[in-house]
C-alpha cells in the first residue's frame, strides 16, 4: 500500500506539471494586425495644446487623430482608407500637420498637408512618378517646409521650399549628384550635406555660410569607416548648435563604434568628444520612411546636448546634463521599459515619453517634471493590452570562428523551453539589425507555441564598424549566413529546439537569406518563408529602383559585382541551387516592390515547379516592398500560421478568406 501510495503522488504531481505546462491562450490573429484601440507616435504641436497621434480606425486602417492635451476631445483628421498613414509631423506654424504617403507600395511618396481649421487635405507635391523625401520645417520659418524631390533627375534629390499657406513650391539648393541628406540651420537655411561617392563609396559631410556661398568638405569618412552602413547619411550629420558655428556628428573615424562629436562648421575641426560607448554605436531609431535618427536629447532653447542613446543589447541612456538626471531617475524607476522623450511643453515643465518594452506594445505618458509623476496618455492602450507576453531574452552565441554574435531569444509562456519548435526570424537589410523591444510579429508566434530566435549576424548595425565590415562579402555561402546556421545549432545544443521542427523566415534580405538556408543548409529548416526576397543577385541588381542607383557602388563593395563575376552570382544566389530543396517553401511578395521586383521570385518559383518542386507563391498586387494593408497582412499571416503549423506541429488559427485582400495565389 505504501508502495502504491507513493506511486499515486508521483502521478498526480506529474499530471499536475502536465497540467501547468500548457500554453497560454489562443490569441486572435486580427488582435495583432488590427488593434483597434491601439494609438501610436503622439506629436504636440508646437504650442504644446494639442496632441496628434496615429490612431487605428474601426476598418483597421490608421489614421491621424487629434486632441487638447489632458483632454478627450479626440477628432480623427485624416481619412484613408488603404494602407494608413503613420509618419507624420507638425507644422510650425500650428495650423498643419504634415504626412507621407506612397500609392500601393510603389515607394514615390508625395508630401501632404492637412489644415486644422479647414480640414482640407492637399497634395503638396503633386507631380506624378516622383518621391518625396528629407523633410525638414523650423520654428523661425513656421510658414514653410523643405522637402527633397527627384523631379529634375530621378536618381537623385533637389530641395524645394513649399510654402504652406499657397502652396508655392520653388527650387532651394540643387543636388550636384551625390548628396544624400541634408540639413539646415536653425533658420531653415540648408547648410550642411552628407554625400555618397558613386565611385568608391566614402561619404563626406559638407558645409556652406549661407545659402549663396560655395560648398566645401570638412570630413571625409573612408568606405567602411563611418561605422554607419553608407545609406542616407541622417545619423551622420543630426543637427546645428543654434549659432551655426558648429554642429553635432556621429563618427567612427578615431575608434571602432561611433562618437558623438561636436565640430567646427567651418573646418570640420574636432571641437570635443561629448560620448562614446566601446561597445556598441549610438542607438539609431528607423522612421517609417527609413532613415535613421541618432537617439540624441537636445535641450529645446539652448540647443545643448543633454543626453544619449546607446544600444548593445538593451538600449540605455547616458545622462550628460545634471538638470534632467533626477527625470531620467525618476522614469527608471516607473519600470516601464527604455523612455524616449518624444515631445515636450515650450515651458519644458511637461515631456511626453514613450516606454519602450519588450513585453507590451509602446505605452505613452504624460510626465511632470515639477510633480516627478507621469500619467498615462491614452486610456486602453491596445486590445493587446488584455494579453500576456514573452519576454525577449538578450543572448550572446559563439560563431565557428570564435566571433560574438547578438541574437534574442523569445520563449513560449508556460511550456519548459526544451525540444520546442524554432522559428529563426532574420531581419532584413542586411545593414540594419534586431532591436531589443515590442515585435508583434515575433509575440504571435511564441503565442503559437514556437520559439524565436533573432540573430545579428555580421553586417548587421549598431555593434561598430569591424562587425559591419565582417559582413563584406560573406552573403549565402559566408559568415553572415554561418552566424545564422550556428546560432540555431547552439539553440539545438542547449536543447531549446527541436531539431526536426526548426523553420527559417524573413524579409527583403530576411527572404534571401531563408531561400540561402534552405538552399545551402537544406538539412537544418523543416519548412521556410521568404518574402520579398531576393532570389538571382545579378538580375536583382540590375534592376535597383532609380533612387538606388547613387548607392550601387555600396552594394557591389559588399556584397560583390554579381552582374559581372558569374561565378560568384552562381555561387550565392539560391536560384542555381534549387535542386536542394527538401522543405516546404512559401513565398509572398508585392507586385509593386520597387526594391526587389516581382521577377526575382517569379525566377524561381517558375525555376523549382520546371523541377517538379512544391512551391506556394502568393502575389498581392497592390502592395510593394513588404505587406502594409491591415487585410493584406491579415491574410499573410493567416496563410504563414497555418503554414507553420502543420509543418511544425504548432498550434494555430486556421487561415480564412479576408474581404478585401488582394491575394493571389500563383
């Protein structure tokens, strides 16, 4: 009896762990395309009454609202009804806000204009074929803006100055053919330049007085040496101090990640080293319309630096200024996640700050300095809000060849993290990398059951300039695909996944690098989903978007002349190596893409089905480099889920018609 006694209690204490480990909830998948309470990027205007954000529309689709601050008198003032708007910004003369907005995908976004008081919308930049960019406004100049257009050369960007209230558009300051970003003073007069040699890749940061003397280079970044991939140079040059005299730079010249530094205007002089992390670059953010920002807080009226940004794994901040030290105390302790002051009050007694956090979407609040106390901004944040998330845990995997490399790794809830199904989800780029913080997409699918695994392989941002350079040469078949393979070898060794149920899946070069995994390492992914990928290097490059083409040298040194060394285009472009494939491969991709076109996986797709391999291809003919339409992306998902699940036997919502979709399974 005593025998079986025990026997029972083994067992009821077993069926009591089986019990525990289960997975929480089912999470609705429309709950992660279409939030409907979900509000996102508060702006205040520039008197600090009123409060704009991107708010999500009953059909999903966001759109933005506008309130008075600490009241609810929210007015939605924007109306599409298709892809949504999401970068936006006031005007400085507090009757526009201003917004972006390309058609179905196509990346030519024109520049439009809401007034508050008429609640007329206008195109400002109505000249069919051509993109809007750079878009710069001033508080000294609130009645006009600066915008980069590609009209007389779509390969590159003159400025223009529009004028707000008429709607004038007149040239300012002519591109001589290299310039990819500008920036103006404190007077909207444009005066400094980074620009891109179309020759041998190095990057130089120019100067001018005024608006009518000669240009001239004061710094000259080497290619590889600006420790920032060569793009559109926004985090090299990020602002004037308000005498013009100088201006704040992020460089890489004298060490391995960047500086922040002050120079001369003039001469590009050395004015003083105001922070440096060894480790790892200034926290650069991507806006929508991908440029990327150094985290950098300037106090509002002296224009000084107050303090930084820096991000390894988890972005942390350096407080330079003994004035604010005591907020950012007192915003840590809120325990909410890293704070990024997004807005502040003229009287600077009130800032608005976004949490960022790993386990629930951006929350929003209204801190005040003199109380030392924040409020929340929005009442129901999200119905993502009602949910439970996993934590994004910060991991550090060694390469074969005894290489550091970041990765993050997200576990189901309430099941142990042994022999789980793994999702290796590659972010795309390849120059850009995976931040610590709130992925709807990677929560979905540790809802689901899987593990997530996030790696920044070589060539990926952020870590200095000897870990981007790493990256050089090493597509398909090198390093930056090994850092890929070994990261889910080492999840296998720990015992986190099981090795039968391991899938890869990405985008833009996230979908290169899944059709490179399941082409080279064939034997390590039990199925893969590449989107917007490129699949033959050498036709990829020859049809780069206009705009890319001032960049094509960047593209060639790192990754390698493809349209002239056949070999090497044979050796790393997955196309000629379809035969291998032995998994289930589903591929999605916008008619549209300007990036990637259409023909890249039309190539092999029309390539493996001439073989006789299973492929399942689906085309959404109004979207472009990527799915952006909340019905187009429910429909994704809902086909990636369902895809996942019955190739790795995780659970999932099963896929459904979505009204409204454009999906076209090929």
């Amino acid at each position: 009896m005593k025998n079986k006694a025990a026997y029972l209690l083994v067992l009821l204490c077993l069926l009591a762990n089986l019990a525990a480990a289960e997975l929480p909830e089912l999470i609705p998948r429309e709950v992660f395309i279409k939030p409907q309470n979900l509000k996102l990027n508060p702006q205040l205007d520039p008197a600090g009454r009123r409060l704009a954000y991107v708010g999500i529309t009953e059909k999903g689709v966001p759109n933005i609202f506008v309130r008075t601050l600490e009241k609810t008198d929210d007015t939605q003032v924007t109306f599409d009804t298709r892809q949504g708007i999401f970068e936006y910004s006031w005007a400085f003369d507090n009757q526009h806000l201003l917004y972006l907005q390309d058609s179905d995908g196509d990346e030519n976004f024109h520049l439009y204009s809401v007034d508050l008081e008429s609640r007329v919308v206008r195109d400002l930049t109505p000249f069919k074929g051509l993109k809007a960019q750079n878009l710069l406004t001033c508080g000294r100049r609130p009645r006009e803006v600066l915008i980069g257009l590609n009209l007389r050369d779509r390969t590159i960007f003159d400025m223009y100055r529009v004028d707000l209230l008429t709607g004038a558009v007149t040239p300012d300051t002519q591109n001589p053919g290299d310039v990819r970003w500008w920036l103006p003073d404190w007077d909207l007069v444009i005066r400094a330049a980074v620009s891109i040699s179309p020759e041998d890749s190095s990057m130089e940061l120019r100067t001018r007085p005024a608006a009518d003397k000669p240009w001239k280079a004061i710094l000259t970044w080497p290619f590889g040496e600006s420790g920032v991939v060569e793009g559109y140079g926004s985090e090299l040059a990020i602002a004037f101090a308000p005498d013009g005299k100088s201006l704040y730079v992020q460089s890489a010249l004298h060490s391995d990640t960047t500086q922040l530094l002050r120079v001369d205007a003039e001469m590009g002089k050395e004015l003083e080293v105001i922070a440096h992390n060894p480790k790892a670059n200034l926290w650069n953010v991507m806006s929508m319309t991908l440029y990327d920002f150094a985290q950098v807080l300037f106090d509002p009226k002296s224009g000084r630096v107050q303090a930084v940004a820096f991000n390894y794994l988890i972005p942390e901040w350096k407080v330079l200024d003994p004035g604010i030290r005591k907020d950012f105390e007192d915003l840590a302790k809120m325990k909410l996640g890293v704070p990024l002051v997004s807005g502040r009050t003229p009287d600077d007694r009130k800032w608005i700050i976004q949490f960022v956090s790993d386990v629930c979407p951006p929350v929003y609040y209204l801190y005040d300095r003199d109380a030392a106390a924040a409020r929340p901004l929005f009442e129901d944040e999200s119905d993502l809000g009602r949910y439970r998330f996993s934590l994004q845990e910060p991991v550090v995997i060694m390469a074969r060849d005894g290489v550091e490399v970041p990765c993050y790794l997200t576990l189901p809830q309430g099941v142990p993290p042994k022999s789980l199904a793994l999702v290796l989800f590659v972010h795309g780029g390849p120059w850009a990398r995976d931040d610590w913080g709130f992925n709807q997409g990677v929560q979905w699918l540790a809802n689901r059951g899987c593990a997530v695994l996030q790696v920044n392989y070589r060539g990926s941002t952020g870590y200095g300039k000897r870990y981007l350079n790493a990256g050089n040469g090493q597509w398909g078949v090198g390093s930056m695909q090994h850092d890929l393979t070994d990261a889910v070898k080492e999840m296998i060794k720990r015992g986190v996944a099981d090795p039968k149920r391991v899938a890869i899946m990405g985008g833009s070069y996230g979908g290169y690098a899944t059709l490179a995994g399941v082409t080279f390492t064939p034997e390590l992914y039990a199925c893969a989903v590449a989107m917007s990928g490129f699949a033959n290097l050498k036709t990829s490059f020859e049809t780069f978007p206009s705009f890319w083409l001032p960049l094509k040298k960047r593209w060639i040194r790192r990754v390698g002349d493809v349209e002239r060394d056949e070999e090497l285009n044979r050796r790393i472009s997955p196309l000629f190596h379809i035969d291998k494939i032995g998994a289930p491969l589903l591929i999605a991709h916008g008619q549209n893409d300007p990036r990637v076109k259409i023909s890249e996986p039309e190539q092999i797709v029309k390539a493996m089905r001439a073989k006789g391999i299973p492929v399942t291809f689906v085309v959404y003919p109004d979207e472009g480099h990527g799915v952006g339409r909340p019905e187009n992306q429910l429909d994704l998902f809902g086909r990636i889920e369902e895809f996942l699940g019955n190739n790795l036997g995780v659970r999932f919502e099963p896929w459904k018609k979505v009204e409204g979709s454009s999906a076209e399974v090929r």
